[in-house]
C-alpha cells in the first residue's frame, strides 16, 4: 500500500484520499467520478496511443489501469496518488514544460479538463476495472441473476449467537451477529421514560402523557412494554401517524396544481383518499390487499360502502400538467414504480433506463394501462346515499348553479347573434373585399382584421354566391352597386333599374333612394339600417304578442320586411349561425364566464354540509389500447407498439400480456405478488427507516443496481419474508421490530461502537431523532392541550387564525403554493413521491417558534393548564410544567433556572412570565428531539 | 460496466442525521459536498463554524473561480416587446400595415400586418448600441451591458415558459435557478434568505413555482416577499415577535440556550443538538439584520433620489440593499399576474410599465457601479418570451380586440446581461429582418442557464442533484455556454 502525505493541510482531501488506499476497491463515490469524468477525457485523448487499443503503444505508456499508470512509461511514473504536483500526467496535460505536453499538438485539454484529472490524481487516482460485458446489468436475465434487490426472498436461517439473553426478538439474532463477529457489544437499554416516549412518537407521532409515563415506569411486569405496544397499535391516532408516511409516498396533497383561467384548484375528494388511508393502517389491511386496491379497486367486488374506491386516489390525485396526459400518465408511473417498487422506472421515458434493465418498451407498456384508464366525469359516491334534508339543500344549490350556468350560457348565445343581425352591412363589405382570398389561412387573418367572424362571413359568402329568390331580391341591389366604380355617378341608374325591373325588395329599394349612398360603406351602411329595422319591427311583433298573451307570430305581416327577416333568422339564415356554431365559436368566453360559477359548484363539496363524498376514482375505458413507444418521450415521434404487461426485469418466466381491461388488476397483482422480489423489502425497509431513521437501504425508492446490497441484507429479507408469511401485516411487522433489544437500545452510543461502526450501520445504538414537521406541531397541541382528537374529514386550513387544533395530517396541502410553514419544516414535497424526507436545521424553523402566533397560542394555553395556573407557588408550578411538557421531574439546576426567569422582572409585555417560561420549554431539544 | 453505486453527495449532509455528523464534523460534511461539487472546493468563501458547516446555506465554493458571486434577475414578466425595446426594425417601419413578405409564425394567437414600432430607437454610449426610447437610463449603462438579441424558447405561452426560463423544464417540478444556486453555493449571510423573490402585488402567474426547490430541500425555495407593503412583518414571514420586547425575547433565548446546553451535556456530542442551539441564534440576528435590509429609509436621500419614486424603484433598492449584505439570489418581478403582456395598446401600456421601470434600472445599474459591486453582481433582464413583430388579431375572450397590440413570441426575443463578468457593450446573435425569428447565432433558455452558470462557477453539467434515480442538472441534458458574452 503506497504511504499517502495530506497535501498542504487539505485535510478533507487527505481523508479522502485514505479511504481509497485502505478500501480493496475503489470507492464508489471515485469510481463514478472516474467513470463520468475522467474515462471520457481518456477515452477521447489518450487512450487511442495509450491503451491496448493502441496500433503503435507511444512512450510505452499504458493508462487503461491503475497498476500501468504507477508503472508508467519512459519518463517514469505517470502519477502519483495524492499528488497532482508531482504526477507527470498532471505535468503533461497542465502544459507547462515546453517538453512534456499532452495530448500533443496543441490538442490540449479545457482547464475543467485538467481540473478533473488532478482532481482525480488528488483524491487517489483509482481505476475502476472494466466490468466484462457478460455483467451488462441493463440486461434483465443477467440482473436478475446478479443484482441483490432482483433476486427471489427467501426467509434466511436466523444466526446463533452468544449473548442469548439479549436476544428478544429474531431481529436481534441479526444484529447481534454482525456485532459479535466485530467483537462489539450492543448498547445499553433505554429507561422506562424514553422508551415510552420513543414508541409513542414512533406509532402516534403524539408525546405520551405524564400519567402514561408514570404508569409505565412503576409497572414491573414482564409484559409491560409489550401491552404498551399494543395499547399503542390499537389507538385510531396510529393510523394518522402511519397513514402520513404513506401519503409522504402517494404524494399526497388537496389540490391540482397550477390551472390557467380561474379554474377551481381544489380537489373536492381528495380526503377520502386521506381517510382510506389511516383506515387502511388503522384495520391493519394486508399490505398486498392495499396496493392492489390502490392500483385497481375500481375491478373488485365491492361492498355496499363502496370504500376501497377511494384507494383510487393514489393515482388520481397528482399534479395536473395543464392537462397534459402524458405528463399525468407519468406521475403516475413514478408514483407506483418508486412508491411500490423502489424503481425509477420514469427514468425510462425518453431512453432506456441508464442504469437499471429497465428499456423505454417496458414503460410504455405501463404507459398503455394507465392511457387506457380515464377518470368518470361524475366521481363514484361512497357508501349508501341517504336522504337527508341537507342533502336536498345540497341538490337544490347545485341545480339552482346549474340553472344560473344556463342562464349565461343563453345570454351570451342572444348577445353574440343579435350582434350579428345588425351588422349586416360590415359583412356585406367583408365578403366583397375578400373574395379574392381563397387561402382558409388568409380568410380567418383578414376576417380577424376586420373584426369579423369567419364562420359568419362564409355564410353571407354563401348567401350571396348561391343565393335563392329571396336572397336575390334583397342582395341584388348590393351586387350592382358592389360591381359599379362610380357608385355616385350610377346610382340613380341603377334604382331606376331596379324600379321596373320585378323581384327587388321594396323596402331596400326605397331605403337605397333615400340613402342616396356615395359610396359603397354608404350603401353597406344603409343594409345595416334596413336589417336592423326589419329586425326591431320583429322583436316588437313577439314582445306585443307576449304582451297580449297571444301565441309568438310566425312572420312579420309586411311581406317586404319579413323577406329582410328571413336573412336574420333560421338556420339558413346567413346572419343566424345553428346553436352548435355558436356555441363552439363561444366556447372559450362561455367556459371563462361560468368558471367561478363551476367553482361554487364545486365548493359546495367542501362546503355543504349535506355533500356527499365520492371517491377520486379512475375507470378503464370501454376499449384499452396498447401505447407506442415514443421516441425521445416525444408524442410527436411514436415508435413500436408495445403490450400492457408487466416489467421484464421482475417478470421471472412467463410475463403474460394483460388481457382484463386496462390491466391495472394484473399490474396491481404482479405488484403485491409473494413472488415479486421488491415489493415486500422496499416496504419493509421503509418501515424499518421510520422506526429506527434509517434504512438497511439508504435509497428508499432505489433498489435499482446502484444501490448496493446493505450489509444487513439477511435481516431486511427475513423481515421482508415474515411479513408475506404473516399476511403482509404492518402491524405484525411492528411487533416483530419494536419487541427486539435493538429497538429498546439507548440512543447514546459507547465510544467503541461508535469508532467502530459511526455511521451506526450495525444498529448498535437508537438514532436520535427529530420531530418531523406533523409531530412538532401536534406535540404543540397536544402538550397545551387543545389537541383537537377527532379522525378524519375535510382538510384544514392550518395557518389562519383562529388556528385549527386538528392533527397535521388534516391540514390543507395546496401543492402549488405550500405554505412557508411546511416548507421550512422540510415537508415532502407533494409534486412527487417522496421517499424519505430532508431534515435541515435554519433559522427559519427557529423564526416560527419564537415569533408565531400559533406557538405564542400554546405557550399561553400551556400556561393556562389547570395545574399550572392553579400552582401555589413557583416551585409547583415548575413541576407541573415539567411533568406537561417533559413527562418528567426537573432536576434542580433547571428549578434554578427557572426561578431566576419567573422572578425576573424586566419588561411589562404581553406575555406573562409563565407564559415566556412556558414557551421556551416548548422550543426547547428536549422536546424537539426523540432519544 | 459496473453503474457507479451512490455516492457521497452534498443531498446526503440533509439525509443523514447525528452519527454522520458528530463523527466527521466539518471535515466529512464538507467531503460530501466535494465530491458533487469536485474537489476544488478545498475552501469556503467565508469562515465557518461546525454548526454553520453543517447548514444547507453554508457558504460554499463552486467548481472554478466565479465571475459573478450573485444575482440580480429582473423579470419583465409577460414578455417585453423586443422590437420596441433592444432589437430595432427599420423593416416594420417600411412595411406598417402590410403583409410580412414570409408567412407569420404561429405563436398563440393568429396576427396580421407588419406593426412598426412606435417608439424611436437612438444609438449610446460608446458602442452605439441601439435602445429605444422607453429605456433611456438603462441605455446610459449599454457599455456595461451585453444584449442579446437572439434568444429563443420552445412553445408561445405563459406557463411553459416562465417555467422554462426559471427551471429549465417547461411542465414537470424542476428546481429554479435560484435554489440551485443556493444549493451549488449557499449563501453568504446566514442572517438572510439566500433566495428571495420580490413581486408587488401578489404572484406572477405559476405563481411558486417560479422559485420552487421541487426537489431539493425547501430550505432552497426562493423567499416571496410581496413588496406592495412596506411593513417588515408583513414582507418576511414570523420575522417580528408581536408579543415581547427585544430584551425579553433576549431573555427566553439565553434560557433557552441553557436548558439546551444542560440537555445536550447529559447526552454524548451531538451535532445536529448544537445545530439547532445554534439556529436559535442565528433566527435572533436574523430578526434584526432582515429588519435593516429591507429599511430603505436608512439609503441617504441622493440614493433614494437616484432611484426615483414608485414601488419598482423600492423594490430595487431593497434588492440592492439585499445583495450588498450577501443575499445570493433576488429575483424581482414587475408585478403580479403579467404586467408585460400587452396584446392590446401595446404603445401605451409599454409606456408606462417602462417608465415604472427605467430610472430604477438605470439607477440599479450606476449604484452597483458606483459601489464597486457590479463587478461580482449578474444583472439579468427580460421576460419569458418577446412579441411579434405584426399586429395580433382578435380573439374573442382573449384580447380586447383593438387590433394595436401583439401577441406573444417565443422564435427571437432580447434579453440583456450585464456586470458579473458579462463582455458589455456587446450584441450577441440576431434576430431576422423584421425581428420574428432568432437567426444568427441563436441563444436557446438552455444555453443562457448554463452560461450564467458559467459565470457562477458552476459546470452545468455537473452541479446535479440525484432524485428519482437520476442525477438531474439544471440544464437537463441541454446547453451550450455561450463564451462570447463572457468578457
């Protein structure tokens, strides 16, 4: 092993650098540093005279490994690890000795370049080994035969170990062999108080009260910690806790995403989709039964509630694109790939997966089933429909909506084609100027221009091109004077043309002597006047005869006007358009214009309190269709047809085409399949991260072959492997996890354990963990005690005041604009399945608890406690704050300090002294963090 | 050959809690971020503490020396007219009122004739670079300023396009420049967000998403600050404590810190306790730092004169104020919705909207100047999109049909850049004749994103964040630096 010197007091680079010397292969981290960096630069410039590849080997240099690089060629070694300085290949590439420059003839490298390869030099210069072909794991037989996460579960022997007595749970037999074999000792066991509070934030995500703790400590039976345990699995608040984990991977939230025009961005239903799932953790369902659901509950008998319908929102309740179904299509996808397989399978898209045996032709295959589903226009009710006089009320608002949508519809039809009535003349005008345009293009550019509708200038087009009697005696007069250059100078020819000729309209003869138009916008203009005329006397003619309450007339009884009339109305008529016309070329403003009324409609689901609930379900459609691969992920550029049917990758012998529907069923059963390699572990492996903050695998939505196999990977599939044994049951797994001395460790670690295994990859202590986002602001609630308990229903909005005291999970999640408050809490994010989330420390979580309204709230609640604000004295009251806030005793170094705060008198404020001494308890790590 | 397994990443320092941190303290954080950054980043702009090494906002260095150390982006949200601003057409004025002799290109609405500009183009500064007269103090700057004319986007419409501009992808959650940014580097003052986003009024359209972190950390979402007011409770969320005096709060902290202290010594060294020991600190600075930033009260009357009155002026300043103390980041919109989409009297609405906007500019530009900050400070200015050069149609339920406006154009439009390393006094690419379409050496979205990346420190193609299986970059898969505009 080459002796390594830390250059010039870098010391990050000098650790890095020893971990390469020590590690028998390069690390992981380098060796895709050299790959992506390094390789190519190699490969593009050196490799053709410095490789095997070489037709004529220069220098006798070789540089395809490491072992050829420190042997280096006729000027000596061409690196050395560690130091860029004084590597000749850094020397050469730098091109600062005249003699010595790399690649030759000034093909020299970009500074990045350069700066890649010291880099690379500095952090030990490793050279991966070219992997043989035969290990292509992009090819789905050779992965499946040698990638950890791919190959079948099967339930390990469970080790033997020495310290027997340690062992509670088969977990620990796990455990304790690998530190055994380490010769390391498991942690101390954690006392009565952190163990309470520890599995009470693990299952409730709520502190345990002062009274449970006290029970708990003073109970000495052998089977305390276990009826714990159990007390803990049976509260309704257990689903909210792990529900939330759940809806973290559905990428739960209560709204749509950005929609232009003013449209309603609120799901009305997305809650029941919440609330099915703290049901579903609640009555432990199987884990299969509840992916299959999930996936396809819509092709399941169902009950008479209907419920499992609302499994259906898992897919639905996405982000919506603006409507782009492809972009819906793949959020949902990644939802189920990542979400229930641990594979990034939209990576897939555009080209096949990089990494993974995943090709383009395998999503497309899933893009089929989900292109072949669609969502009802009226979402399914769940359970029975009972009538109620809300729900009249609620019927009766929604058709009075409906009947005012009409209403608008109608007006804005009748304003659109009255308009048109009395503008004759312009479209007259119109059709003369543009009968030489024959391009449809040019015809709609220049009705545009002329503030006409095409639609409507083709019909007078037509009118007047194949005009019949009637046309003709009134249109006549126009063509002539249309065709006259001297409009002026012809016209009293012409009129008195028209007078002994028979068959002209007599009121357009007499409107046009009297007009005596100059021009021909003149005599347009005089058309306009005449059809406006003809079309008042009609509106005069109905609304007399609505008057008198006689039936509506037929026709006007001046045969010259009502000859007008027919130009103005029916179907044919060029200035009426048929209701379908108008109503498509009114589409756009008809749909801005009854937007908010659409919205109110559909707040009434949220606001009503007779509305029934309805599922977000998704159906197939009457007949499913295969996709097409889409080349580059461009619609634009479809490719090869592709089967709805399973992954390659995980289809182990037969993969069967999917024939029932859309195949969403055989994709859910595929999915909660015994057989499947990855859906038991990726759960199980979540589970384990929630409980101890880490997983065996570190990339929970990963366990594609990038992802190494963990070193606890016997104990991840024994787990993975009782789980399927025992139903697929969450809370079995519980127990299985929670029972153990692993779990029961103290978080504090012994300097040994924590030389030898820092990363605490052995589980050889508890990890300290912090409140997420829900816990902290439920711990609030529930340490002042307003915690609101109620489970389930509509969500609310957290933070306008008065603050809602309902558990996190009910709070409103707009995922357009997430409030600052989920945000700076590191809250998944809800545009994709988050896998685990971020735990950042900023001053901007500190902000909110200091400054908050809502926390100032608790701390005055807090204060406002019985037993603190009925305390005798100081002392007193310290220990009933302890006991709220702490479940605890203060030891008298905080009695101290307490007293020297609470008899501090500074300023006069709005809060009392109890109240500040209240809310910095509430701030404080003890509280924050979970041991 | 073998797939690289997972690395060490910077994303990992959010992922890993205690054990990671207590055992390696700055030295194996910092490794995390070297190895995604690459190990040039051997030092930290400023010095750093083990708490404040463990901060995602910790000062960080980027792959190379950067040009620009922050970044001022001024978006004239509802795409600018180009013709009318930065990109003279002799050729519309020729042809006011007839047919282009080339088909128009489709952008979202129909259009019709060629639409001269209605403003007067004169040549400044030394390069006698053209400007038009809606911009005459930011023309006073044009040797400072590189503009170019040739940019292009992918689709005529609002949402994908304000999307592309500021993520670099036109529909799916991507991380704005602005979180990559603090991401990539941090920021210098812990006292302040190190992105924040200023819009009066209320949003743009796409509303967060134009500074979303997606998926990196919220902690790297721009701040939105809704500069309409003037109150700071109302600009910076929780930064004022209604309810005590300073002292008091002074009072709760120091106790807090001692609870905390005694809390942490029973246990055994614990990084991420005294992180949030130390959070507490850095909130009570933040308090009165931010409090000071946003004060323009406090600008001497000559500098509050030289930006002139009016709420973008304010605006300006405050960003001004912000950079100065070390924000990495300002983006400042015109205001909410899309003051700059003018498909109906385009003269009169451009008119004003920039006389709102060209002493502030202009102002912005002299005093980062005057204050040697230019240099270091990335000035960028445009919309998500230019406009025709011809006239837009009308639409019924989509403009207001008076036939003097125009309609939203994605194939050539202007933007312009200027300090921060930036070549000034220069024109990049055109656009053709009549200013329709990018022609000469065309500057995609992609390509602008990576060379401000550039000019940050940053490759584009390796500042990547590993989400969903990929290693996304800001760029995609896309960008060229465009070197010609770096001086």
């Amino acid at each position: 092993m080459r002796k390594l010197s830390i250059g010039r007091g870098v010391l990050l680079f000098g650790i890095a650098a020893f971990r390469v010397a020590c590690a028998a292969e390069a690390d992981p981290g380098q060796a895709e540093f050299f790959e992506t960096r390094v390789r190519p630069i190699f490969a593009d410039h050196c490799y053709s005279c410095h490789s095997e590849k070489a037709e004529k080997l220069k220098g006798g240099l070789r540089l395809d490994t490491q072992e050829y690089l420190l042997k280096g060629g006729k000027s000596g070694p061409a690196i050395v690890p560690g130091e860029a300085d004084a590597s000749l290949l850094i020397k050469a590439v730098r091109y600062s000795d005249p003699k010595l420059k790399m690649p030759p003839k000034g093909k020299r490298l970009t500074p990045e370049q350069v700066a890649d390869l010291e880099s690379w030099v500095k952090m030990g210069a490793a050279v991966p080994a070219p992997e043989p072909a035969s290990h292509n794991l992009r090819d789905a037989p050779t992965a499946r035969a040698r990638h950890w996460a791919f190959q079948p579960l099967r339930k390990p022997p469970i080790p033997v170990v020495i310290d027997k007595e340690w062992v509670q749970s088969p977990v620990d037999a796990f455990i304790l062999a690998q530190l055994e074999a380490r010769h390391l000792s498991p942690g101390r066991k954690a006392d009565r108080r952190t163990l309470i509070r520890r599995v009470s934030y693990d299952l409730l995500g709520l502190p345990p009260t002062a009274q449970e703790t006290e029970a708990f400590e003073n109970d000495n039976s052998p089977d305390a910690y276990a009826r714990l345990v159990e007390r803990l699995l049976a509260s309704p608040h257990y689903g909210e806790r792990w529900g939330r984990y759940w809806l973290d991977v559905a990428r739960y939230a209560d709204t749509k995403g950005y929609l232009a025009g003013g449209e309603e961005r609120r799901y009305a239903f997305s809650y029941t989709y919440r609330d099915y799932v703290v049901r579903a953790y609640n009555e432990d369902k199987p884990y299969d039964q509840f992916i299959i659901e999930q996936l396809a509950a819509d092709e399941l008998p169902q009950g008479a509630d209907k419920g499992s319908l609302a499994a259906l929102g898992f897919l639905t309740l996405g982000r919506r694109f603006l409507n782009n179904q492809n972009d819906i299509i793949d959020d949902r996808i990644d939802v189920v790939s990542r979400g229930t397989l641990g594979l990034t399978v939209a990576c897939a898209r555009c080209h096949d997966h990089k990494f993974d045996p995943i090709p383009t032709r395998d999503y497309y295959s899933l893009h089929g089933i989900f292109a072949s589903s669609h969502e009802p226009a009226e979402l399914p009710l769940l359970g029975e429909l009972r009538d109620s006089l809300e729900y009249r009320d609620f019927l009766k608002q929604k058709e009075k909506i409906e009947g005012e949508m009409s209403e608008f519809k109608r007006k804005e039809i009748d304003k659109f084609k009255n308009d048109l009535r009395h503008k004759a003349g312009d479209y007259l005008l119109g059709v003369r100027e543009a009968q030489t345009i024959h391009d449809k293009k040019a015809f709609d550019t220049f009705a545009g221009e002329h503030k006409l509708n095409p639609v409507v200038l083709q019909r007078w087009q037509t009118a007047l091109e194949e005009h019949g009697d009637n046309e003709r005696s009134i249109l006549g007069p126009w063509v002539e004077f249309a065709n006259s250059t001297n409009i002026a100078g012809d016209a009293p020819a012409l009129l008195a043309k028209f007078d002994t000729q028979p068959g002209y309209n007599s009121i357009v003869i007499r409107g046009l002597r009297a007009g005596a138009p100059n021009s021909l916008r003149e005599a347009a203009n005089i058309y306009t006047k005449l059809f406006k005329q003809a079309d008042d006397d009609w509106k005069a003619a109905v609304s007399k005869a609505t008057e008198e309450h006689k039936p509506a007339p037929k026709q006007l009884e001046d045969p010259a006007s009502e000859s007008l009339r027919q130009l103005l109305y029916g179907d044919h008529a060029p200035a009426d358009v048929p209701e379908s016309e108008a109503e498509s070329i009114l589409a756009q403003p008809i749909r801005d214009g009854t937007a908010p009324l659409r919205n109110k409609i559909e707040e009434l689901n949220w606001t009503h309190p007779g509305a029934p609930a309805r599922a977000m379900a998704l159906l197939d459609v009457p007949q499913p269709h295969n996709s097409h691969v889409l080349l580059r992920g461009n619609p634009g550029s479809p490719g090869e047809e592709v089967p709805r049917r399973f992954l390659e990758v995980l289809s182990n012998t037969a993969r069967p085409v999917f024939t029932n529907g859309s195949g969403r069923l055989e994709l859910a059963r595929a999915i909660a399949s015994p057989e499947n390699p990855l859906t038991a572990r990726v759960y199980v492996n979540r589970v384990w991260m929630h409980h101890f903050g880490e997983g065996f695998v570190k990339t929970p939505g990963d366990f594609g072959v990038r992802t190494e196999e963990p070193l606890q990977h016997a104990l991840l599939d024994f787990l993975a492997a009782s789980f399927v044994e025992h139903g697929w049951s969450t809370k079995y797994l519980h127990r299985l996890i929670l029972l153990s001395s692993a779990y029961q460790q103290a978080s504090d670690s012994s300097p040994a354990n924590l030389a030898a295994d820092p990363e605490n990859n052995l589980w050889s202590h508890m990890n300290r963990q912090r409140l997420d986002f829900e816990s902290l602001r439920d711990t609030l609630l529930a340490i002042s005690g307003k915690l609101d308990e109620r489970v389930g229903g509509l969500p609310v909005d957290l933070e306008t005041e008065p603050f809602s005291a309902r558990r996190t999970i009910y709070g409103l999640i707009d995922r357009q604009n997430l409030p600052g408050m989920f945000r700076t809490f590191d809250f998944s994010n809800p545009d994709t399945s988050s896998q685990r989330r971020f735990s950042t420390t900023v001053p901007q979580q500190a902000l909110f608890l200091m400054n908050s309204p809502f926390v100032i709230e608790q701390a005055r609640a807090l204060a406002a406690c019985r037993e603190i604000a009925e305390a005798k004295d100081h002392a007193q009251l310290i220990q009933a704050l302890y006991r709220r806030v702490f479940q605890r005793a203060p030891i008298p170094s905080e009695i101290q300090l307490a007293l020297q705060f609470l008899q501090n008198k500074t300023n006069p404020s709005r809060l009392t002294p109890v109240e500040k001494y209240a809310q910095v308890l509430l701030l404080s790590n003890e509280v924050m963090f979970v041991d | 050959m073998t797939p690289p397994r997972h690395p060490f990443r910077l994303q990992d320092s959010f992922l890993t809690r205690r054990d990671f941190l207590s055992r390696c303290g700055i030295g194996l954080g910092m490794l995390g971020l070297a190895n995604v950054l690459g190990p040039q980043l051997a030092h930290a702009e400023g010095s750093a503490d083990a708490a404040a090494a463990t901060s995602p906002l910790a000062p960080r260095a980027p792959h190379f020396p950067a040009r620009a150390k922050r970044v001022i982006h001024i978006f004239a949200n509802g795409g600018p007219s180009h013709v009318d601003t930065f990109d003279p057409k002799p050729s519309l004025t020729r042809l006011n009122g007839k047919p282009l002799p080339m088909d128009n290109l489709a952008t979202e609405r129909r259009t019709g004739a060629a639409f001269r500009s209605p403003f007067e183009f004169r040549k400044y500064g030394q390069s006698g670079i053209e400007v038009s007269d809606l911009f005459p103090q930011v023309a006073q700057h044009i040797d400072d300023i590189a503009v170019i004319r040739s940019m292009h986007a992918d689709v005529p419409n609002h949402e994908p396009s304000l999307l592309l501009m500021n993520c670099g992808e036109a529909r799916l959650p991507r991380p704005s420049m602005g979180s990559w940014l603090t991401y990539g580097l941090g920021t210098i003052n812990q006292n302040l967000p190190g992105f924040i986003t200023m819009c009066p009024g209320g949003y743009p359209i796409q509303e967060s998403q134009n500074w979303q972190s997606a998926f990196l950390p919220g902690i790297y979402q721009g701040t939105y600050i809704n500069t309409q007011h003037q109150e700071i409770e109302k600009l910076v969320e929780h930064i004022r404590n209604k309810y005590v005096l300073q002292q008091e709060q002074r009072e709760q902290l120091d106790l807090l810190k001692q609870l905390n202290q005694e809390h942490a010594q029973r246990r055994s060294q614990d990084a991420q306790l005294e992180a949030r020991i130390q959070s507490f600190e850095l909130a009570y600075r933040m308090q009165i730092d931010a409090t000071d930033a946003f004060d323009i009260s406090k600008e001497p009357e000559c500098v509050r004169k030289l930006y002139g009155p009016g709420t973008q002026a304010r605006q300006l300043l405050i960003a001004r104020r912000l950079l100065e103390r070390g924000v990495r980041m300002v983006q400042v919109w015109h205001g909410a919705g899309q003051p700059w989409d003018n498909h109906d009297d385009l003269e009169e609405n451009h008119r004003r909207l920039a006389r709102e906007c060209d002493q502030p500019i202009g102002a912005l530009l002299a005093d980062l100047k005057q204050r040697g900050m230019l240099d270091e400070t990335l000035v960028i200015w445009g919309g998500e999109f230019g406009r025709t050069p011809t006239v837009e149609l009308p639409t019924p339920g989509a403009n207001a049909g008076k036939v003097n406006g125009r309609d939203h154009n994605h194939h050539g439009f202007t933007m312009w850049l200027a300090g921060g390393g930036v070549r000034g006094g220069y024109v990049h690419g055109s656009t053709d004749e009549f200013g329709f379409k990018a022609v000469e050496k065309p500057v995609h979205i992609h390509d602008l994103h990576a060379t401000l990346l550039y000019l940050l420190g940053f490759d584009h193609t390796r500042l990547t964040f590993r989400h969903a299986g990929r290693d996304f970059r800001f760029t995609d898969v896309y960008g060229n630096v465009v070197k010609e505009l770096i001086a």
